[in-house]
C-alpha cells in the first residue's frame, strides 16, 4: 500500500513540475517574445492584419513617390516598385512568400500604421469604416544620382557597389550594388535569384567585404602623421621592392620604381615601397589603433541599414610581410564599399565621420512630419590639421597623380585609387578589384564617394571615370 501511494506521489510530482515549466514557458513567452512573435513575417496572422492596412510609400528625398500600394481586396494589396531594380537593395522588398527585406522590414511597424502599437491590433477591433494608410518614409536618396550610379556600374558587366554621402550629415545619396533584381517580380525570379552564383540579393554596399588595396593607404597615412613625428617632410627613396632581411615583402604595381620621393609624391604616386615601410614603422598596434578609430572591427550605427563591420587583423611584431601589406590594404584587411565612402567622408568633414543615415523622416498618410532623424557625428577620428593635409594629397592624386580620370571640368575633385588584387582560391589569381574614393568640392566637400567594380583593373581606370560622371551628374 505504501508503495502504491508513493509511486501516486511521484506521478504527482511530475505532473506538477511538467506544469510549472508549462506556465513558466507561456509567462516568458507573453512577456518577452510575444511582439517578437507577432512581428515575425512567419506570422500568417499577422499578414492578414498587413494587408488590413494600406502600405504607407517610401519616398526619395525630394518626395518623389518609390512605391506605390493599390488594394484588392480586404484580405490583399498589390506593391508597385516604381524604379524596379535601380533601388532594391536600399528600399528591399514586402511579399508574402519571401517575407521582408531592406527598408520594408526595418520599418514594417510604421509602414504598417505605427498609430497603433503592434500587439493593440490584435486585442482590439478597429470600427472606423475609413480606408487606414500606413505611415510613409521619406528616405535620403537622390533619384537622379542613384539612377546614374546604377546605369554606370551595369553598363561594366561586373559585379559591384556604390556609396555616395553627403559629408556633412551622413546622408546617403546613392547605394548601388550590382547585379540587381526586380522586387516586382520576386515569384517568377526568386528560384534563380538563390541559384545565381552571382549573388544578386545580397547588398555589397554594406554587406561586400573586400580587400581595399591602396584606397586604404588613406587610413595609413592618417595613422603615421599622428603617430610618427616630422615623417610628412621625410625623404624616402623607393627602389621598386621592400626588402627586410633579404625577404622582399612587396612591390610596387607594374614594377614602377619612384626613386627619392616624400610623403605627398608618395600618396599621388600610390607607393607599396613607402606605404609597407610606414606600416613597419608604426606596427600592427598602432595601425590597427587607427583603423578602429575609423570603426573597423566595430558596429557602425547607421539608420536605415545595417552594415557588416570591416576587418583589420592583429599580427604579431615577427610578421613584417602581412604588417607591410595590412598597410597598402592587402593581407587580411576587408572592407565593405560603405565603410570606405566613411573615411572619405571623415576626410572631406575635418576629421569629423557622422553617421550614416538613408531614412529623413516618417511621415504620417497626409505627409505630416512624426519624426526626423537629425545628424549625429560618430566621432572626431583624426584632427582637423591632419584632415587638411589629407585633403590636400587627394586633391594632388587627381590633378597630378594616379586619379587623373576622375576629373570634372570647374569642379575641383579630390581621391585616391585603389588596385586591390585578390584570390578566387588558394591557387588563382583573379584580375584585380578597381577601387576609387573621392570628394567634392574641395573648398565645400557636400558628396563622398566610394566605387568598386570587381575585377575591374586599375583603379585609375574604371572605378574613376564612374566617380568622374557622379559628381557631374551631382554637382553640374
């Protein structure tokens, strides 16, 4: 008997704690993940409640109208991308199969109605008869400037992105990345969009990670001419190769060889001699130093998007090779297209890099301001002296140096080319990545710049002569 009634208290007990774990779990879940769950573009409830609402329209930054929602029915509604794939990797995309993507998952809330708390729509029901219109987005993007920049880059036939920021404020002006897809048609193209090698869903802007080659050797000079005393008048003599204990670590590009040069021919010229000596002499500690002050190896807060932090490794003082080539932005040093339009930007604003912003404002359906996004300095990554200096370099690669291509007549443009070479694998070496960041004006800098076209050669070739049309189409 007393077995019995032992064993009738175990099974009680187990049942007992099965039913704290039970209410436990449904507690946690209400409290905690329950918006979470609501919001999740799994939940067909909740898709059901979307097309209740009228989609608000995302706008450029002159309000001109990108999308557009058109009802079917009570249960449906049709989105229109009006510019198809000149702005899918920026505006993203809303379908009922394929969920969200881009500023239409970021702001599903507020496009949806943020009138109403998330939860609310599920606990109360709404009696008005009146049509509801969800609230709109009015972006930071120029129609103009990113049609150009997106007709520029497809018309190379290689895969790459575009960056233009206002750096003053961080707004973004164009985020191109190529290939591109059409968010209209997502059922018919999806299939081959996940097959297709070339990766066209995903937004190199901010998620393409490449090596930066010689664009980076703005970040090197910044770090030696706040680190390395007196080093802008130091004479220097480049014999083609760097050479350390009877190892040569690097060369410069085509064999040139620049004989006695300083720190200005150095930059115009684009010299790995000189660049990988600078990175020996300041080392890994203190160039990496500087690279985090311009948020490598960092998240970087930006409203609108989300972008993939930049790398720049840690090496040892024994590994002269991989420290020389981290300073000519070869080794493991990787960057995203949107990181590189930054420290252009930094440039231009006196050593000041904001942050970057593609959303201005929300607007209500009858185009009322509910809320601004105000510019926000991220930080003073170098002084204003050394901005000055390097303004002045950029502006000597263009009128004397290796930027040439990228002029544009009355307007006085400032960059620096970048020859990134890369491996498809262990063993090929592909043609090299063609890199150019710029700014413009030089006395009232109001667009930043950043081009890669993949494989694309020198970057005094194509990556220029694209940043060379932007800045006519922006500023002419």
């Amino acid at each position: 008997m007393n077995d019995f009634v032992n064993n009738i208290k175990k099974v009680m007990l187990v049942f007992l704690i099965l039913f704290i774990v039970l209410i436990s779990y449904i507690t946690y879940s209400f409290m905690f993940t329950s918006e979470k769950t609501l919001a999740s573009t799994f939940n067909k409830r909740l898709w059901v409640e979307r097309n209740k609402v009228l989609r608000g329209t995302i706008y450029d930054r002159d309000m001109t109208a990108l999308t557009e929602s058109t009802k079917i029915n009570e249960t449906s509604q049709k989105l229109k991308y009006k510019q198809g794939a000149v702005f899918s990797h920026a505006i993203g995309y809303m379908d009922v199969i394929y969920g969200l993507a881009g500023l239409e998952k970021k702001y599903d809330t507020e496009l949806m109605d943020s009138s109403e708390p998330l939860i609310s729509k599920f606990v109360f029901f709404n009696k008005d008869n009146e049509e509801k219109v969800g609230n709109g987005l009015r972006t930071t993007l120029d129609s103009k400037l990113q049609k150009k920049a997106y007709d520029l880059l497809k018309a190379t036939d290689r895969k790459g992105a575009i960056v233009a920021i206002n750096p003053k404020t961080g707004e973004i002006l164009a985020m191109v990345s190529n290939p591109s897809y059409d968010p209209n048609n997502l059922k018919n193209d999806m299939s081959g969009l996940n097959a297709n090698k070339d990766v066209p869903l995903l937004n190199r802007a901010v998620s393409g990670l490449y090596p930066p080659g010689s664009v980076f050797k703005t970040v090197t000079a910044v770090s030696a001419l706040e680190n390395i005393s007196g080093v802008f008048n130091k004479g220097f003599h480049d014999n083609g190769k760097l050479v350390v204990n009877g190892t040569q670590l690097l060369k410069n590009y085509d064999g040139e060889v620049f004989g006695n040069i300083d720190f200005k021919s150095a930059y115009m010229h684009s010299s790995n001699v000189f660049f990988g000596s600078l990175g020996i002499d300041l080392g890994n500690k203190a160039l990496k130093e500087t690279a985090e002050k311009f948020y490598f190896n960092k998240d970087i807060n930006a409203t609108g998007i989300t972008i993939d932090p930049s790398q720049f490794p840690a090496y040892k003082s024994n590994e002269k090779g991989n420290i020389a080539q981290s300073a000519i932005g070869q080794a493991g040093v990787l960057v995203t297209p949107m990181q590189m339009a930054l420290v252009v930007s930094s440039v231009a604003n006196n050593g000041v890099m904001m942050e970057p912003m593609l959303v201005k404002e929300i607007l209500n359906s009858k185009g009322k301001s509910l809320e601004t996004t105000e510019p926000k300095q991220l930080g003073q990554v170098m002084t204003t002296e050394t901005a000055t200096i390097m303004k002045e370099l950029m502006r000597a690669v263009v009128t004397g140096g290796t930027g040439g291509s990228a002029a544009v007549s009355g307007i006085e443009v400032s960059g620096k080319t970048g020859t990134a070479d890369h491996k498809a694998d262990s063993s090929a070496q592909n043609a090299a990545h063609s890199w150019f960041t710029s700014f413009a004006p030089y006395d009232n800098p109001t667009i930043a710049i950043a081009v890669i076209v993949e494989e694309g050669g020198v970057g005094g070739g194509r990556a220029a002569k694209i940043t060379s049309e932007l800045i006519k189409t922006y500023l002419k």
